[in-house]
C-alpha cells in the first residue's frame, strides 16, 4: 500500500500568519493540510469560511482538505470545492441525504468523504460503500483542538478495513483528534491511511520536528 499521510490540522495554527505556516508545512514532509470548517451550529465554535479557503488555495500547492462541521452540508459543499478544497468531507449525523452530496461533491472534482463521531458506528456506512472516497472517523467529539484520543476508534478502524476489503472498492480511512507520537503508529497498524494532527504539530517546540516524529511513527 502506498505510504500513509499526515494532515496538519490548521486549527492550531496561527491565523495571523497563515500564509508562513502553509510554507512551513511544505518543507516538512506532511502531504495534506486539513482546514476544520466549523458553523456554531452543528459543533459550539465557528472557524474557517470560503473566503479563508480561496485565500489558502493561492498559498499552496498541497490538497486541502475541508472538514465540514456544518449543519445541512449540501448548501456549501460545492462551494468549498470551488473555493480550491480537494477533499470535502461531511458529518453522517448532519446530512440525511448523503449519497446526494457525494455525488454533488465527486461532480464538482473533489474527493468525497463521509465523517463519523465517535458515538456513530462505522455499520452506517454498508449502503453507500463506493459513494465516497474516504471515511474521516473522529477520535474526539468535534469542535475543538487538543482534546484526549478516544482509543476506541482503533477498533472502528479495523472495522472499516475489513468492510472495503470484504467488498473490494477501496477509500482512503482518515482519523482526526488527539493524535500524537503515542497513537500514530498503532492508527496506521489498524488500518489508517491519514491521519490528521493539530496540537501534535502546531503546538509542538518546533513543527518540523514535530511531523518528522509522527511520519517515523508512521512508517514503523
Ligand atoms: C476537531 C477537529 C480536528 C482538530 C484536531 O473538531 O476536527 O481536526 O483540529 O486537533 P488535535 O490534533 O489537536 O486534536
Ligand atoms: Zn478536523
């Protein structure tokens, strides 16, 4: 399998400087920049909107990647695509109309990905294996960085593994919150292809070391 992705969380990045973070980020490795899209309604905090995506697509050449925690999601997917997000994501638990919006996601030229919570099993998604490109499973309840990794995830991840495996039609398997030095390596053992890092990169002494650490533990 190919070589597993590391996705900055630009949550804990400085806003004020986000043009030096995403030059800092190309020099070290980190193959993804994750961008938290949040609304105050579907999570209790509000982050980054379409105009900070069209201003972060001049800055870099690396795919973003919008997580989207926002009510009715198939109002602002397509926009995001068009605001220069490579992968868009949307929550499971705030969409009832989720073959729709992957599709509508998938036709505007993004990847399409479906997010689950930790409470949300990974059974949900049985119906719609091929619709999507990836699954997001969310080691922490959304809305906020440097919360604690919820182990129980791992198992979610197996699960997943085996469910593409079983059918055949391969997505990508993303996990995001609370990953660090200590769980990165037993993530992509389960059967993680990117793994997202907020407080692990951002917060760290020095960021460049901080992604070198966690794509070692990666690659063990
Ligand atoms: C949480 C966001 C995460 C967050 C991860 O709602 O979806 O992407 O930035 O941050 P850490 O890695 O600090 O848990
Ligand atoms: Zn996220």
């Amino acid at each position: 399998p190919d070589a597993p992705l590391l996705a900055p969380s630009l949550l804990s990045a400085d806003f004020a400087r986000l043009g030096e973070e995403l030059q800092m980020l190309e020099s070290t490795g980190a193959q993804v920049v994750h961008v938290d899209v949040m609304d105050g309604r579907f999570v209790p905090n509000i982050t980054i909107g379409l105009p900070v995506v069209e201003g972060l697509r001049k800055a870099t050449a690396l795919p973003l990647d919008c997580h989207l925690m926002i009510v009715e999601p198939l109002r602002y997917a397509v926009e995001f695509v068009k605001a220069g997000a490579d992968w868009v994501s949307v929550h499971q638990e705030a969409d009832p109309h989720l073959n729709r919006t992957l599709a509508a996601i998938r036709q505007a030229g993004a990847k399409a990905g479906v997010v689950l919570n930790p409470g949300t099993p990974v059974e949900t998604l049985v119906d719609l294996v091929g619709d999507f490109d990836f699954v997001l499973l969310m080691s922490v309840n959304p809305g906020f960085g440097g919360q604690s990794f919820i182990p129980r995830v791992l198992d979610k991840v197996r699960r997943l593994d085996a469910l593409r495996t079983e059918r055949g039609i391969p997505f990508l398997i993303e996990v995001d919150g609370g990953v660090s030095l200590k769980n990165a390596a037993d993530l992509v053992r389960a059967g993680a292809d990117c793994l997202v890092a907020g407080n692990a990169v951002f917060k760290a002494p020095d960021p460049r070391t901080a992604v070198s650490g966690l794509l070692g533990e990666m690659a063990k």
